[in-house]
C-alpha cells in the first residue's frame, strides 16, 4: 500500500472544500458523524471503494454503509418506502442505518453492497457530515475509520492513529456525540440486523416486534457471506476448460479480466460486476489465481464462498 501523507483538515468552509475536492478525486477522507468517525469514499468509484477495504485491511468484502444529506438523497439509490419510510421519517438524520432495495439505475459500485441488491443507508445528524455531503454532492460509502477488527474511532487522533499513511485526510472536528455505531434494520420482516447508537426499543415503538435477524449476510456488522454465483465456479485455473468461461487476472487470454495489470485495488473494484456478469451467460467460471495478500485476500475469501458445494 502506497504511503499518503494523511492531512489534518479543519471543521471550516476550506477544509469541507478540500474534502469534498478529494472525494471527487477518488481519495478517502475520514469525517465526523454522531456515531463514529466514517472513512468516506466516492460511492460511484469502485476503485475508491476497493481503497476503503484496502485501508482497513478489512478481511473480506462486506457492504458498506452510504451516507446521504436526507431522505430524499436517499430515495435516488434505494425504495425508501411503507415502514422503512416511516422510519427515515422519525429517525433521520440520525444513528439508523435502514436496507433497503436498490433503485434501478442506481450508479452505485456492486462493491458496496458486495453484490446485493439492497443497500444499507443512513442520514448523519453530525452538522460537519452534513458539509461534506452536501458540498460533494453524492452518495459517500463510509465504515468506521479504523484498522478491521480494532477500536471505533471517536476522535480524530484515533483515525490518524490507526490510518495515517493510508488515506488522504481526516476532517477533524472533535470527539463524536454517540460514539456508538449506527443501528441496522431491515428485512421483510424487519429485523434488527445490527444493535447501535438507536435503541432497539425506540423503534420498535414505531414498528412494533422487529423479527429476528437470519444467518445471511443483508448489512455491515454480520459475519457469513451472501454472494453465490448461480454457475458452478473453478478457482486457480490457468485456461478454462471446454463449456468455461475464464475469469483472468493479470496478462492473460480471458473471457473477462479482473485487472489485466495486476492490480488488485483494480480487481476488487471488478469483482462482483464480473462475476454478475459471467453469471448471466449460464456456463460455468474458471476463475485465475489471485495472490493472496493485499485485498488479494479478500477476493479470494469471496471467491472461495462462491465456489463452495450448494447445499
């Protein structure tokens, strides 16, 4: 991973413009929301996406979270409606995270909801968040800004603490509010997908019971995988066999290539797209060998889970 030199930039009208200038550049920029600290991305930018897991050395493709100014932002990427609009209606801006269905023609990378077709959404009620949305003017994917696996971060020395080198720069505004996590729901029936800075008990006042969450992947914060092409899948195959069709990586004869440099940020930006679309033909996939370090790591975690035996 290539060594930034991560700035430190003020809660002020320049460094909101200077975040916004990065995000629409590709980079990653660290803000402030009432829960935690976010690492943003370019939700439309596979390759600013890929970035995220990069700089988290987060072990495998989960969704991400996009941070939009309001709800109806939100209703370009998602059916924001019945209860679930109900619920935007009560608690955005706010610490609720809501999945709901992608809109056709969304724009979104596939890697941001790890190749779902709902999306996991929320309003932040931080006034510095509500900057940088707005002044960027588009859909922001943003996990907490920390290493996978370690502390959330509530301030900006954590971020810098555990990220410096590795993203472009930290909107630094003081320590978070909630400093908690976003809560999670959805699902027919809704569910609590993920505890957070929302009280299970608060919504449920609006919705009633919410329903127990199943074992698969819909949001961030769970753990088992989601994605499985409906083709049988072959991984470390240098050629396809007959009847195949050959997932490259690198410079090789293919059918579609991940990354014809080598690249995995490029590769994992590619991923599910790919895989979608070799899916759709019906043969079956012979995937090449991916390294495995980097996010080489989790694209093979992907691949192996969409390669395992149906049940």
């Amino acid at each position: 991973m290539p060594n930034i030199e991560t700035a430190l930039l003020a809660p002020d009208a320049a460094g909101i413009a200077e975040a916004a200038r990065l995000l629409s550049a590709g980079g990653l920029v660290s803000f402030p929301t009432e829960t935690v600290y976010g690492l943003g991305g370019d939700a439309r930018n596979g390759t600013a996406v890929a970035r995220i897991f990069e700089a988290k050395g987060r072990p495998s493709f989960n969704p991400l979270i996009v941070h939009v100014p309001d709800v109806d932002t939100a209703r370009r990427y998602a059916d924001i409606s019945g209860t679930l609009e109900t619920l935007a209606r009560r608690f955005w801006p706010g610490p609720l995270t809501l999945v709901a269905p992608l809109k056709d023609g969304h724009g979104l990378s596939p890697l941001v909801t790890a190749g779902l077709e709902t999306l996991a959404i929320r309003v932040p009620s931080h006034p510095v968040a509500q900057d940088v949305l707005r002044v960027f003017d588009g859909p922001v994917a943003a996990p907490s800004a920390n290493p996978s696996g370690r502390i959330s971060p509530t301030t900006a020395a954590h971020v810098m603490a555990g990220l410096h080198g590795r993203i472009d720069a930290v909107v630094d505004a003081g320590a978070c509010d909630v400093g908690l996590e976003s809560t999670i729901v959805g699902g027919a029936p809704l569910a609590l997908l993920r505890p957070g800075g929302l009280a299970k008990e608060d919504i449920e006042a609006v919705t009633g019971p919410l329903a127990q969450a199943g074992e698969a992947i819909t949001a961030p914060g769970q753990l088992s995988s989601h994605y499985a092409p409906d083709a049988i899948v072959r991984l470390n195959a240098n050629i396809a066999n007959p009847g195949e069709l050959l997932l490259g990586f690198g410079p090789m004869q293919s059918d579609l290539n991940l990354s014809v440099a080598g690249d995995l940020v490029e590769a994992a930006a590619n991923l599910f797209d790919h895989l979608h679309t070799l899916d759709a033909t019906g043969k079956p996939i012979a995937v090449a060998p991916i390294p495995n370090c980097g996010l080489g790591q989790a694209i093979n975690d992907r691949l192996r889970r969409a390669a395992a035996p149906r049940g």
